[in-house]
C-alpha cells in the first residue's frame, strides 16, 4: 500500500469518527475563541500609537519587532495550553492545511475549523478596535501585516510567508508524530518559541504573518486589502508543504522495527485517530480505566472462616 493511499483511508476513516465524534462542535469552539485571543494579542502590540511629545516615534523598529516577537510567542503557547486538550488548538488555517494532509486531521475537522479560526480572528480584531481610541482609527492599520516597501517585488514577500510557515509548521508536525516516544519537553512552549524565532527572522521583510486569520482579521478592521493575498496564499501554501515534506519523507513505517510494522499496519487498516484530536479517545480510555478499577476494587466481601465451638470443661 502506497503511502498516498493510506493517508486517504486514514483521511476518510477519521471524518467517519468525526461526524460521531460528540465533541467535534466543542473544539470548534475552542478553535474560534483561541483564533481571537490570538489575533487580539498579537496585534495590540503593533498599534500605531501617537508620536511623543518631542516629534520622535515611541518605539524604534527594533523594539516593535521584539515586542510582537514575545507577545505572539507566549500568546500561543498559552492557547495551546488552554485549548489544546480540546481541539488541539491549531489557531492557523496554514496548521491545519498542514496536519490535513499529513493524515493527522479529517477533512470534516479542516472544513470545521477554518471557518471557526477565520470567525475568530475577524472577532479579535474587532474587539481591538472597540477598545482602541477613536482618534487613532483612521491613523493606525491594528497591526496588520505589510512588506517592506524595498522588495522589488511581492513575490518576495510570498516567498518568505511560505519559507516561514514551512519552519513553523514542521515542528508542530513532529511534535504531535505517534510514532515518536522521545519527547520529554512542554509543546506548547516549543511552539511558542518557534513562532518567536520565524517573527524575529522575518518581520522586517515580509511581517511574519505566518497565519491568514493574523492578517485577515486586521484587514476587515483596517479595510485594507492590497496585501492580503500574500499573507493568504504564501502561508497556506508553506503549510500544506510542510504536511506534504513530512508524511512523504519522514513519516513511515521504515521507522520501525519488525513487531512495530505489524502494529502500524493493523491500525492503519483500521483508520488510526489522528494524534493531535483524540482527546475525546483519551477522555474514554481514561473513563474506562476507572470503571475497571471502580470493578476490581468492588470484589465480594471475603467470608470469615468459622471458629469451631469450644468444648466444654470438665
């Protein structure tokens, strides 16, 4: 079985689970209010605040970048925290292409989650400019993302969302393989820090979107929407590589031994749950657990061996 069919039938069987899945409109959810926490976060810190008082900017590029660097890293491991039991907390459509096409989430799921992530993001950045004065609406963008003016061409500026994203997503991939037994670490910080290190890479060129809800939604507050398809297609395209490079070249059984061969074939027949969205698998395991322990523990009460009588004294 070639490994484009398999990653079909694990596609197929997982949206069958996930159509009888209870919990599916729970993590839709979840998806939307982390997408507006996000949003919302990472686009306070890029308002275009008034000038001090002497004529000078407030904040030097320097200090903006490093200001949306840790401000978007730590937003988005503390979403993942948060949320990540219950949907898995992708907060990306780019994350979610990725895992869609690395087999680790059903096309149900992905048709689900990014509308509920663009819901989301568009609400966050609305909510941002409801709190925002109102004598900076027409002078500040509520930190959408642009290029820098000097690229000769947008193509530049695609080409560098979609070498970020494509960093960004990898390791999120890697991080949710079941095949992998070696990690000992937070995830959520791991993609926290990654995030941070693509924004200090590149928000001096192209912004550093790496998200199309983290432009989409500055855009509809803004109205703004000259740009927009670079932070739309450059980062979808790096997501759905990163899912492609990682299920075709990393992902495989020649990962195993002989005992895990067999095993990994019997689940894919079966339509293995994909990794990153089985908290409701786990929650039933555990629920098990507990009922077995709850029946084993309940055992009949042991009968108290009888005393023979004594005999009377003479």
């Amino acid at each position: 079985m070639t490994a484009a069919s398999r990653l079909l039938r694990r596609m197929v069987s997982s949206s069958s689970r996930d159509l009888r899945s209870r919990g599916l409109w729970r993590a839709c959810l979840a998806e939307c209010v982390g997408s507006l926490l996000l949003v919302f976060f990472c686009c306070a810190p890029n308002i275009d605040f008034p000038i001090s008082p002497d004529g000078s900017e407030c904040f030097s590029v320097d200090a903006k970048v490093l200001r949306a660097g840790f401000t978007s890293g730590l937003i988005v491991a503390c979403v993942v925290w948060s949320l990540g039991h219950i949907s898995g907390a992708h907060i990306n459509p780019a994350l979610t292409l990725g895992f869609f096409v690395s087999g680790n989430v059903s096309l149900i799921r992905t048709l689900l989650y990014i509308p509920m992530q663009c819901t989301g993001g568009v609400a966050g950045a609305l909510l941002l400019k409801l709190l925002t004065p109102f004598q900076l609406h027409n002078v500040t963008s509520f930190g959408i993302n642009s290029f820098n003016p000097t690229l000769t061409h947008p193509a530049q500026a695609f080409g560098m969302e979609l070498v970020l994203t494509f960093a960004m997503v990898l390791p999120v991939i890697a991080c949710t393989d079941r095949l992998r037994f070696d990690q000992t670490g937070s995830m959520s910080l791991a993609a926290g820090l990654q995030v941070s290190c693509c924004i200090f890479a590149g928000a001096v060129l192209s912004g550093s979107s790496m998200n199309p809800i983290r432009t989409l939604g500055p855009a509809v507050a803004s109205g703004r929407y000259d740009q927009l398809w670079v932070y739309i297609a450059g980062p979808s395209c790096g997501g759905g590589l990163s899912g492609i490079c990682y299920a075709l070249l990393f992902k495989g059984s020649f990962m195993l031994t002989g005992d895990e061969k067999s095993t990994e074939k019997g689940n894919d027949a079966q339509g293995s749950p994909c990794q990153i969205c089985q908290c409701e698998a786990n929650g039933a395991s555990r629920l098990d657990q507990r009922t077995k322990t709850k029946t084993t523990t309940t055992t009949a009460p042991t009968l108290r061996p009888r005393r023979r009588p004594r005999r009377a004294r003479r």
